[in-house]
C-alpha cells in the first residue's frame, strides 16, 4: 500500500504528480477539486470526509446537473458568469460542459457576451485569473511572470492583450484581461491545449475610457493610456521576456488597435513565434470560406476580383491571404495586388491619397489614372461606384456599417458574378453590413455567404441555405495545438494558409445550400485537421523543431481531454 500522506495524480502519458494539499484547500484548487466525484476512498485519503455531501457523481451526472443549472440562468451575462465561476472550482467539470455544448455556449464564454463581462468587470471581479503587468511598474515584469508559476518548458501559449481595440467597445482597460482568458477557453475547449500550460496576460498601459477613468471600483492603472516611445520600451520588455523565459511558446496578440496590430506583428514575426488573431486568424477563416466557394463553382482564387469594404488591420490581413493565395496559384505579386479594390472611410484607396493610406494598404492603392471618373457623388469613390466598374466576384465587409450592402450594389454585383460570395463580416448582428435573407433574395438564391455573427438557415425555392460563420475558432486553436506539437519556431504565412485550406477541406460537399464552411459543433475534429496541416506545413519550411514521425498521433495525443485523471491510493 502506497503511504496515505502521498497520493498521486496518474496523468494520460503514465506521469504521476503528487497531490500536497488536502481537505478545503484542495477543493480551492480548480485543476484537483472534483467535487461529489470525488470516491469514498479518495475522500478519506485527500482529508475531504464529512466536508461533501455522502453520496458520489460520475462526471457525467454532473455535467448533466450543470447544464440545467446553466440553462436556469435568466440572461447570457449570468451565464457567462455562472461559467465563470464553475471555472474557478472545478475546471475539469468546467471544460467537459463546454466541450459536449460548445455550439450553445462560445458565444457565451467568447464574442459577443463577453464584452458585456469585460465593460463589468471591475464591479463583477471576484477572482483573479491571468498576470497583470502595469505600464507604471515595468521592473516587477519578470517577478510577476515567475509568480505564475510555470517553468520555461511548461507554456504553449501566451495570450496578451493591451485592452485598446476590445471586440466592438474599444478600451476597456484593465477587464481586456477577460479577452484573453475567454480566448484560452477557446483553445482548450476545441483543440485540448491544457489549461495548465497557458498564460492568459493583460498589458495594462492606462486608458482612455473615461467612464472607466471615473468609476471609484476600477481596477486598473487611473490615467490616461501610454503611448509613443515609453509604450514600444515597454511592449518590447515583454516580447524579450516571453521569449527568454517560455521560448517553445505561441505569443498571441489579442485586441489591439488597428493602429499597433500591423505594426507590432510585423516587427515580432521574424524574431519570435507570433500570431495575431485579428489579422492572421480572421484573414485564414474568410480564406476558408473563399476557398470553399470558388472549389464549388469551378474555379481558382487567382480569376477573383475582390472588393474589401473596411480596410482597417482585419480587411487588409484578409486581402493579404487572398493575395498569397493567388501567388501561389501562378500570379505574380502585382498581378495578385491588382486584383483587389479596398474601400476605407474616404472611399477607395487610391495612390493620390498619399500620407492619408496606412503602410498596410498601400499596396492594394489603385492608380489614380485607372479610376478616374469613377466617383458618382463628389470627390470620392464609394462602393457603388467600386462595383459598378470593378465588376467584383467576391465583396467582403468589415466595417462595422450596418446595411451597407444594399440591393442595388447587391443586385448590382449579381449583374456581372453568376455566383457571387458576399461576406458581411462585421459583429455583432446589428452591425452585419447585410442580412443573409435579403442576400439570398436580392441574387435569386445564387450567393454563397459567410457572416460573421450566426444567422438562421434561409429558405429560397426548394433550397435551404444554411450560412456558414466565419468564426475565427475555426482556425486558431488548432494553429496553437500545431505550434504545440511541432515547437515551430515561427508562424509562416504558409501555415497561416495550410490552416485556411484545412478548414475549406472540413465543409460539406456541393450540396445545394450547404454551409461554406464546417459548423462550430466540430470545433474539436476540425481543430485537429488544421493542426495537422499546419504541423506539416511548418516541417517543409523547416520550422518544426519537433521531428514528426507519426504526425496524426502525435497531434491526437497532445489534444487534452477533460477527464478526471486516476487518484492513486496503493
């Protein structure tokens, strides 16, 4: 018999971890307490008996027993909140409940209900959960990353986030530590990245949130937001420290204004493993579904001529993609640039606007010559103008204008597309720049569409459309489980289109109505495709620094399940 005082954990891979608290104080640790499952003997060992009520559960009988508590709660905020706090006691039953619900409840622990969370949290905060670094205080950086805990091979991923450009509210200052947690639960829930090997962190650089600024219970830094040359010294403090003290780990930037996005992925991707969500995440899933809808129609992404309608971070990364693809169908790279019209809050962007176009989109600048006397009302070219001349196949929204595809740009874009893909992008629904139904009718049932909010099935004729969401969970967190896996050094952009071609591989077949891209219900298996691709996509460039010889079960096993691992007692 194996002493009392020294139980263990026996994880999946053999390990064993002893068990060092007992009683209430293990119960308080989320990753051990298991609450009514824990087993009579398990009880008697771990110092928990009389302090649970007599009768045992399975796992499954909890769950069972959750979701009701689940679907009692009156509104999506409480029950992001009830969530929340079955996270911080039991986060084994935790990930269980979302796994087996994940299509019901990733709106509710991710986009959209978690920005109600985060512009509360300061009046909801109960527990904290990530590392917290202040702008004021950039010498306690490292010893707050050392309280964390994990050692420099005990990290997969990094999620950070400096609060500025939070889902469609802005600065929310100290809550966007929320973002990065929900986006964690994300990665664990679809691709089995372990909780426990993640680091959820909030760069707290002041804000410019004045409600925040005003309200007595915030809890962040109280001053106007840093930038300029003390905010790089610090970013840059943190890129160095990450990589020196978790250097196998995925550094994922998470809600950055348009402004530093570009700019802080550009400056890192070559020196460390990076990966920006907002641009490379949303820009593989719109490729995804591009993919999809041009394979079903018969034709190449190279014959496309794209009109992007919101060039900010997300409507150019989702350009780039599309462009690289082109490139590597056989386009030259001004062939590929050539075929794209991307419209900003003056219109198209054109060469002639000089200084006023961002480094990012000035490729995609038209020349002044081609489009002259396009505009129809006054100085600049809007998107009725765009299609009427560019004669677009595919039209992408991510402006954040509601209803700014109307029926006679749509009905326009149909003259001259037999099949035209028309992606309103923007979130939340109310912002959607049209309804898929009006699509489907405007275009006599011929769009193919993805959205980025979910939208019910439309009915055409005989035909029910189902619209695919363009969710960005599609992508990234089997693009962690693969950085994971193969310890790349890097994120290519060739990863970032294996991803996207992985996923366009996962949608049902030409299947009339059929969904341009798989249903987040599969989160886990198509996780696991991405992972997969994108593994192999990082060996050929020779940026896997793990050698993969049985890539299929070296990707299956690195996938954590949310079970109860074996107590130990003999």
């Amino acid at each position: 018999m194996t002493d009392a005082k020294n139980p263990r954990l026996r994880l999946d891979n053999g390990d064993e971890l002893p068990i060092k608290v007992r009683g209430y104080q293990l119960m308080s640790r989320p990753m051990l307490n298991r609450g009514t499952a824990f087993t009579h003997d398990e009880r008697r060992t771990l110092g928990l008996t009389g302090l649970l009520p007599p009768g045992s559960n399975t796992l499954e009988s909890q769950v069972r027993r959750v979701y009701a508590q689940y679907q009692a709660q009156g509104d999506d905020l409480s029950k992001n909140v009830f969530l929340t706090n079955m996270r911080d006691r039991n986060e084994v039953l935790f990930y269980k409940v979302l796994a087996e619900h994940i299509e019901e409840m990733l709106p509710i622990v991710y986009t959209p209900t978690i920005g109600q969370a985060i512009e509360q949290y300061s009046d909801w905060y109960s527990r904290p959960r990530g590392v917290y670094l202040s702008i004021d205080r950039p010498e306690e950086m490292e010893e707050s990353l050392n309280n964390y805990g994990l050692g420099s091979d005990e990290v997969d991923l990094v999620v950070v986030t400096d609060s500025e450009g939070i889902l469609g509210i802005g600065d929310q200052g100290v809550g966007g530590v929320a973002i990065t947690t929900g986006k964690l639960a994300v990665y664990t829930a679809a691709a089995g990245i372990h909780p426990r090997r993640c680091i959820p962190i909030v760069l707290d650089v002041g804000t410019d949130n004045l409600r925040l600024l005003n309200n007595d219970n915030y809890l962040g830094e109280r001053h106007a937001r840093v930038r300029g040359e003390r905010y790089d010294e610090f970013l840059d403090q943190f890129v160095q420290l990450v990589k020196r003290m978790f250097p196998n780990a995925l550094l994922h930037w998470e809600d950055f204004a348009a402004s530093n996005a570009h700019r802080l992925l550009v400056k890192y991707r070559d020196e460390c493993c990076t990966f920006n969500d907002d641009i490379q995440g949303t820009a593989a899933v719109v490729l995804a579904a591009a993919i999809s809808g041009v394979q079903r129609i018969g034709e190449q992404m190279r014959d496309q001529r794209v009109v992007v309608y919101g060039a900010g971070s997300a409507g150019v990364g989702i350009a780039d993609a599309m462009r690289d693809t082109m490139i590597a169908e056989g386009l030259s790279a001004e062939e590929a640039n050539s075929r794209f019209y991307c419209l900003g809050s003056r219109g198209l962007i054109t060469e002639g606007m000089g200084a006023r176009v961002r480094d990012f989109q000035r490729p995609y600048a038209r020349p002044d010559d081609e489009v002259a006397g396009w505009a129809s009302r006054g100085k600049s070219i809007g998107l009725l103008d765009v299609v009427k001349h560019a004669k677009p196949t595919i039209l992408i929204g991510t402006s954040a204008q509601a209803g700014a595809f109307t029926e006679e740009i749509v009905r326009e874009m149909a003259k001259h597309a037999p099949r035209p893909l028309i992606f309103p992008l923007s979130n939340p629904t109310v912002r959607s720049e049209a309804r898929p139904v009006d699509l489907i009718t405007w275009t006599d049932g011929r769009a193919l569409i993805a959205t980025g909010s979910p939208f019910s099935p439309v009915r055409y004729g005989e035909v029910d459309h189902h619209i695919a969401q363009a969710n960005n969970a599609l992508v990234f967190p089997g693009l962690g489980l693969a950085v994971a896996v193969c310890k790349a050094s890097r994120v290519s952009d060739l990863m970032i289109l294996a991803s996207a071609q992985a996923v366009a591989d996962m949608a049902v077949g030409n299947i009339p109505g059929a969904p341009l891209l798989p249903a987040v219900n599969q989160l886990r298996t198509v996780s696991a495709a991405v992972a997969l691709s994108v593994c192999q996509a990082a060996e050929r460039e020779g940026l896997a620094q793990v050698e993969l010889q049985d890539p299929v079960q070296q990707v299956f096993a690195s996938m954590w399940r949310p079970e109860y691992a074996q107590v130990v007692l003999d």
